[in-house]
C-alpha cells in the first residue's frame, strides 16, 4: 500500500474500530479516535517530508482501474496545490478531537463521524478520478448531518437539514459537468488535470462555459459564493465548536480548491467568467464584513467573516495570474488557520460562561489573560495584521488585483478596513471596560487547551513571520496552472 493509501485509510480504519468497539467507556473511544488521528497526521507530515515542491506534476501516484467500461478508477496523487490542504485537514481535525472533550452525550457515534468526515475530506484532496473525487465529496455530507443535527445547538435540525439540501442541490450541477467531462475520461487515467486537460482541446467554447458554470455552482455552494451561502451561518452557528473547526477550515476550502482546479483547466471558459468572479469575490468580502461587524454572537461573526475571507480567495482565482492564485492558496491556508483557532477559542468560552453575546463580557484580560492573548492575536490575524499569515495572503491577493485591474481594488481595502471594524471592536469588547461580577470566575485555559490554541495561532504567527516554505510548496503547481488558464 503506498503513502497516500495509508494516509487515506488511516482514519477509515479507525473509524471502523470505534463502531465494533464498546461504548459504554468513554476515555477508550477518545483514545481510539484521537490515536488514529495523531497518526494520520504523522502520515500527514511524512508526506510533506518526501514532497518535492519543485516538480509541477503529481507525485506518488497510485492508480487500479476499478470499471473500465466506465473508465472508473481508483486514482490518488498530490501536488502543490493539494498538499496543503492535505496536511491542514489532518491537524484541524487532530486539533478538533483534542477540543471535544465537551461531548458527553453519544461519544461513541461522535468520534466515528469526525474520522468518517476526516476520511472524506482527504479523499477529495487525494482524488485524481473524477468519479472517486465525486464519491468523496458526497461522503463528507453523510457525518456534518448527524454531526450537526445529533450534536448541534436548538435549531440544529433546521441547520443540518439546510446543509445538506444546499450542498445536495450544487452537487447536481457538479454531477451534470463530470458526467460531462468524463466522456473525454477514458484514455487519460482517470487524472483529474489530464481529464480537463484534454477537454480543453475537445470541447468547445460554449461546452467548456457550460461545464464550468455547473462547476462554480456546485464548488460555489460549498465554498460558499454569494449568494449561495445561506447554509452557512446557521450551520456554523449551531455545530459544536469542533465541527465549526472543520466546516471553517477544511469544508470551505473543498470548494476553493474544486474550483481552482476547473478554471485552471478550463481557460475559455475561465477568461469569461473572470469579471463576473472578480465582482462577487468583491461583494462577498464587503457583504461578509458588514454582516460579520453587525454581530453580537461570537460564533455568528465568526461564520460571516468566513463569507468575506473565502471571497478574498475568489478574487484570486479570478486574476488568473500566478500572484492572484498564489494569494488564494495562501488564504486558504491562512483562513484555516485563522478560523479554526477563532471558533475553538469561542467555544472554549461559551463552555465557561453560557453565552456568546459579546456585550455579555468586559475586561476578560483580567480574568482571563491566556485567553485574551490568544483570542488577540487570532482576531489581528483575521484583519490581515502584518506578521501574520493573514497578511501575507491579502497582499498576495491584493497585488495579484491590481495587477489585473487596478483601481478596482480600493474595494478590496474597503473591505480590509470592515475587516479590521469588526476586529478590533470584538477586541475592545471582550477585553477592555470594567471587570462584570458574573465574569469574575471565568476560568483561563487550561495547559492542555493552551496546547491545541498554541498550534493554531503558533501557525498564523510562524507561517506570517516565515511564509516562503508555505509559497514555495505551491510555487511550481501555481506555475503550471497559470501556463494552462494564460491566454
């Protein structure tokens, strides 16, 4: 079995283990779950070491035809572009287990979803098969329902059920432009690019339109575009913090990276879908900041900004330029990090007080101040705080703007300055102002809490302060990409 076998399965397996084992002990399922997901980070890491950042094409390949009639394979391989998302799904998830020690009530089935979930989320990073690629992404709807609907807040039925349906009803306009692909499939080895690759040169114009359309609604929905993000606050708001990591994180980025795929490959189609992309990269970064600044729920204006930071990443796909789409890889790692530590950190405090309305809370730094600190430094992060990974990619994705259309961007600065509103007005709130008698218990973060923050807000700091190992990962993938979409 090679390398992205292992790693894939890994979390498979463990799953596996925890639905025959017993579930009357809880500290066995966490251990069990938490084991096999520290493994598939080691997987995860080793990957990384044997990467070679400097090859364009996919590396460690694995490929068993599954139905030739068909053309059906099963197909794994990694690249620059995937191989971040590949190592962020395997630590958000570590780090989402480490935070779930709040669920009490059906452990057992709780840990076998995340690690189902973790199971489908690798494989679409893995796919190289349109066909496998499609089952992956399916998979992952399967856990968030019960996740978010077994384990969410009140309205957590209406969450999962709008979830699901949303995403059920993009994968249908995905399904018709695979099934389209897929007739130029059979020669090429089920590899995703080839597949596209040689559409490019078979299809014509108005196909390759029509195929990429489909694309964009179906990654759009996940991603979310506006105005196909209605799922997202209230799945984000009633979800566990746990899952909120994953759904913020890694669920987001399935999209970005569907979507960079398809444009990428799709060049005539891509050159006239770019200024309808660049105008809702635009508005959702502005839509997502006023939302986002108009919150008093933590965990709501966690969800729309999410909506403004995802459409910093679509404005770089859509420069079709390498510092475009290097910022929107870039923000793709960033926003996981930024989210996953800003929703772990809500979470963490609504167990101790009850509540997320930020007018509930003053002066928590007095109380509070590991907390406070890491809280900070997140929320800066998300305003694109120089020294922070957040900044790098915003410029990426600033200068990859300007070098496609110019003016345009004092939109995008608008934004940033919505961004940094809502950031510091969060900040000020939360920390600053008299101490309130009901906050005066509120318990700081323990060792073991700080050490699944540390990781987090550790990765925007260093990755902010040392961003060229992160560019350079993507440097010859982005290359090769660009070269196809070029005119």
């Amino acid at each position: 079995m090679g390398i992205l076998s292992t790693l894939l399965w890994t979390p498979a397996l463990g799953a596996f283990l925890l639905a025959v084992a017993p579930g009357g002990n809880a500290f066995f399922i966490r251990l069990i779950a938490q084991t096999f997901s520290l493994l598939t980070l080691v997987f995860a890491c080793r990957l990384l070491g044997t990467f070679d950042p400097t090859q364009a094409q996919l590396q460690f390949r694995e490929f068993f035809v599954v139905n030739p009639d068909v053309g059906s394979a099963y197909s794994l391989g990694v690249d620059g572009l995937s191989m971040p998302m590949v190592l962020m799904a395997a630590l958000l998830t570590f780090c989402a287990l480490l935070a779930s020690h709040a669920i009490t009530n059906g452990v057992k089935g709780y840990y076998f979803c995340m690690l189902l979930l973790e199971f489908g989320m690798l494989g679409v990073f893995l796919s190289q098969d349109w066909a496998l690629f499609y089952v992956f992404w399916e998979v992952t709807l399967i856990p968030l329902f019960f996740l978010i609907g077994r384990w969410g807040g009140k309205r957590r039925h209406a969450a999962s059920l709008n979830f699901v349906l949303y995403t059920m009803g993009g994968s249908i306009f995905m399904l018709i432009s695979l099934l389209a692909i897929s007739q130029y499939d059979l020669d090429y080895g089920g590899s995703l690019m080839a597949s596209l690759s040689q559409s490019t040169y078979s299809m014509s114009k108005t196909e390759q339109i029509l195929v990429l359309l489909g694309l964009i609604i179906g990654f759009g929905v996940k991603m979310p575009i506006f105005p196909l993000h209605g799922w997202l606050p209230l799945a984000h708001v009633e979800a566990p913090s746990p899952v909120s990591i994953l759904l913020s994180g890694i669920l987001l980025k399935m999209g970005a990276y569907g979507l960079l795929r398809s444009i990428a490959m799709l060049p005539q189609a891509a050159q006239f879908f770019q200024s309808a992309l660049m105008i809702l990269g635009l508005i959702a970064m502005i839509y997502g900041g006023l939302l986002a600044w108009r919150q008093t729920d933590l965990k709501a204006m966690v969800a729309y900004s999410s909506i403004s930071h995802m459409g910093i990443v679509l404005l770089g796909i859509a420069t079709l330029n390498e510092t475009g789409m290097t910022g929107a890889i870039l923000q793709m790692t960033a926003h996981g990090f930024i989210a996953a530590a800003l929703f772990l950190l809500v979470g963490l405090l609504y167990e101790r007080t009850h509540t997320r309305n930020v007018r509930h809370y003053s002066s928590l730094i007095q109380v509070t101040p590991r907390f406070a600190v890491f809280t900070t430094l997140a929320l800066f992060a998300a305003m694109g705080l120089p020294g922070t990974v957040g900044f790098i990619a915003e410029f990426h994705a600033l200068a990859g703007g300007f070098q496609q259309w110019g003016g345009w961007m004092v939109l995008f600065s608008l934004a940033v300055l919505l961004s940094a509103s809502y950031a510091i007005r969060t900040v000020g709130l939360l920390f600053t102002g008299p101490v309130k008698a009901e906050m005066q218990q509120v318990g700081d973060l323990t060792l073991s809490e700080m050490f699944t923050a540390g990781m987090l807000v550790g990765g925007i700091i260093l990755l902010g302060l040392m961003p060229q190992p992160l560019i350079a990962l993507s440097e010859a993938t982005v290359s090769h990409l660009h070269s196809l979409v070029s005119p």
